[in-house]
C-alpha cells in the first residue's frame, strides 16, 4: 500500500473563508477585491511547496445551500448572506487553483464534502490512498481502518488515523455521523442532544454503537457507567427524532452524480507557467509567482 499514489484532497472552501477572515483588503488594478482569494492561493502555493504532493484535487461547494437545506432550512443558516466583496471571489480562487495546475472539482446541490467523499471511495477503489485536507470534524467519517483514507487538519500540521480519530472524539471514524447526531455540529447549526457532551456520547456510542440501537432507560444500560446516566438516557429518548435527523445532515454522501476520479487528472506536474503568470499579473500579484514550488515542464 505505501507504493499507491498519495491524493491530496482539499476542502477549498475552509481555505476562502478562513483567508475571508484573516486576510486585509487586496484590490486589484482594476478595483476588485481579492483578499481571500490571494490568501487562499497562498495557502495553495504553501501546500504544493511543503507537501510536495504528486496528486491533488481541490474540492468546492457549489453554492452557499444544498440539498440539505431542502431537509432542514436551517442548515448552516448563521452564515447569512454572502458578502458582495466575497462572492466573485469564489470563482477567482477556482481560476488561481486551475492557473496553478491543480484539478477543481464541484457538484450542483452538492458540498464539497460530498465531493470529497465520492472522490474518496473511487480513489481507493482504483487502489490509491487518499489525504482529505479540512478541519471540518464530520469528514472524519471517511478515515478507514487500512489507512488507505487519512485526514490531515493543516492549521494544527495534523494527520488523523483511524486511532488518531478514537483519540480524539472516543468513537470510530464510521461513528462519527452518530457522534456528530448526539453532540451536534455549532458550525453547521446542527443541534444535538441537550446536556450530552463529547464524552457521553463516546460512551453511549461504546455500549451501543449506534443511534439506532440505544434503548430506553433500563437494564441495556446497566454495563454503561457514567455520571448522570440516567438523565442522559432520557434526554436522548425525548430528542431522538432530532438526533436522527442530525446525524442524516452529518453524513456525507458518496454517490454525488457526474463526480468521478482519474488519477491521470489529479497528477500535479507543477504550474503552467503562462496560466499563471498571467492571471497572477493581471491581479496585481506578480510576487506570489517568486513562491510557485515548481513551474511544469521546469524547475
């Protein structure tokens, strides 16, 4: 397995926002505004430099709701309305990955995360392994047992195994949707269970394994120990439903329709140097050109 090819798989919409937020006001010479975008092709560049990836793929939401919105309206529903300065700026960055050689993916009505997922699987299935790069907790749930699917959280330069993912939440990688159901997901504006945190849920999932299967209070319970079981076996009886409904928002789907992957289009053979220089130029970002890892065809 150490010889199958290594495909990097970027959440790319994590990289605009977090550029959104962090990143000062950059027009261009022709008065757009390009802050995230330039920090987002600067996170790229840094990746492509300190990875030295031979395969990635760089994955986006389509829009700002999906079909998951048409389950639950209140899907996500705290990020509001996009910015005006922010909106042109989505396809700018998809512009500067492709500039610099890196396959874009994307689905109507999809997330990047399920894009990712569909990926994932066809990846394996063709005998690669893949990285997923995010910070998103739910992706979790594609880490595999046989290490053929990790996942790397790049603000912390961490890589979660299968035992790297018990550490963290308590629960395996095929858990976490059920983990995510109980605890719920504040970035998403999925609510849990009232009451139980990250630990009760670990614990519960142990005994129980899933949503599923946790019966009402009584002597199931008995082999699982904790303070306040009984309290938490009654709130999660009187919230199931929304528990359910939680963990259907949390589990990516993996069967995204028109996604597929060659590995031939995901090989990263460096930056075609004329794409890049000229887009970058008419930017106003001619410096980040001097950070570019590797031009194709060149040094």
């Amino acid at each position: 397995m150490s010889d199958a090819p290594l495909v990097h798989l970027i959440d790319g919409h994590v990289w605009i926002f977090r550029s959104y937020f962090t990143m000062p006001e950059r027009p261009a010479p022709d008065g757009r505004e390009t802050g995230a975008a330039y920090g987002f092709t600067s996170s790229l560049i840094k990746y492509l430099r300190e990875q030295e990836p031979t395969h990635v793929g760089m994955c986006f939401d389509h829009a700002m709701t999906s079909f998951r919105n048409e389950i639950e309206p209140g899907y996500k529903a705290d990020r509001g309305e996009t910015p005006p300065e922010l909106e042109p700026q989505f396809d700018l960055c998809r512009e500067a990955a492709q500039a610099l050689g890196v396959a874009t993916y994307e689905a109507e009505n999809f997330e990047a995360d399920d894009v990712i997922a569909t990926l994932c699987d066809s990846l394996v299935q063709r005998g690669a392994r893949v990285r997923v790069v995010t910070v998103d907790k739910d992706l979790a749930q594609l880490v595999t047992e046989d290490g053929r699917v990790d996942l790397y959280q790049d603000s912390k330069g961490v890589v979660l195994d299968a035992p790297g993912v018990r550490e963290k939440f308590g629960v395996d990688p095929g858990q976490i949707p059920d983990y995510l159901g109980l605890v719920g997901d504040a970035v998403d504006c999925l609510p849990g269970v009232p009451g139980v945190g990250a630990k009760t849920a670990a614990a519960v999932l142990g005994a129980f394994e899933t949503l599923d299967r946790i019966p009402p209070y009584g002597g199931a319970w008995d082999g699982v120990a904790f303070r306040g079981v009984a309290r938490a076996a009654e709130r999660i009886e009187e919230h199931r439903d929304r528990a359910l409904l939680t963990r259907e928002l949390a589990t990516v789907r993996r069967d995204v329709p028109g996604v597929s992957a060659v590995l031939r289009d995901l090989a990263w053979r460096g930056a075609p140097e004329e794409p890049a220089q000229t887009l970058f130029a008419e930017l106003g970002w001619e410096r980040i050109t001097t950070r570019v890892p590797r031009w194709r065809g060149g040094a």
